[in-house]
C-alpha cells in the first residue's frame, strides 16, 4: 500500500500502531458472504470502481506446478485453482 491507502482485514484486526508508521488506515470487517453481496462486489468490479488483483487460472491437476511457481515467486498477484467436475 502506498502511503495514504486503506488496509481492511477479514481476517484479524490489524496493528494500529504499524499502520500508522507506514501511514495507511486500516480497519476489521466481518462479514457473512450473501448472494447479494457477491452480486453487488461484481458489479462493483464491472463497472470498474474496485480492481481485483492479478491471478492465475490453473487446472487442480496442476497443483504441484502452482505450488512451486509460487514459492519460486514466478506468478503476479493470486494463483487460482479450477476444479472441475467432468
């Protein structure tokens, strides 16, 4: 994040103190994902006011390949795993 930028965690509360020596906001939300909600983030997303980061699509066949291109740092953003059922 650059300085001035927003740090929101659906994870844990971040440390207020580290966010504000980088100088960034940051903040905890909890949600229970909805189909609303997911409809309203897509919509979100296609009309271009929130960015999703860069991914990878990769089969789950794939897996040890992800698995190793990531720990090799060769993939930008997320590695994402398609499971399919045929």
């Amino acid at each position: 994040l650059k300085k001035g930028g927003r740090l929101v965690s659906i994870v844990e509360t971040p440390d207020e103190n580290i966010a504000k020596s980088y100088g960034i906001i940051s903040g905890f939300v909890f949600v229970a994902p909805s189909s609303e909600q997911l409809q309203l983030i897509s919509n979100l997303i296609v009309e271009k006011k929130i960015t999703i980061p860069d991914y990878k699509t990769m089969k789950l066949t794939e897996v040890a390949q992800a698995l190793q291109e990531s720990q090799n740092g060769h993939v930008r953003g997320k590695i994402v795993l398609e499971i399919s059922n045929s």
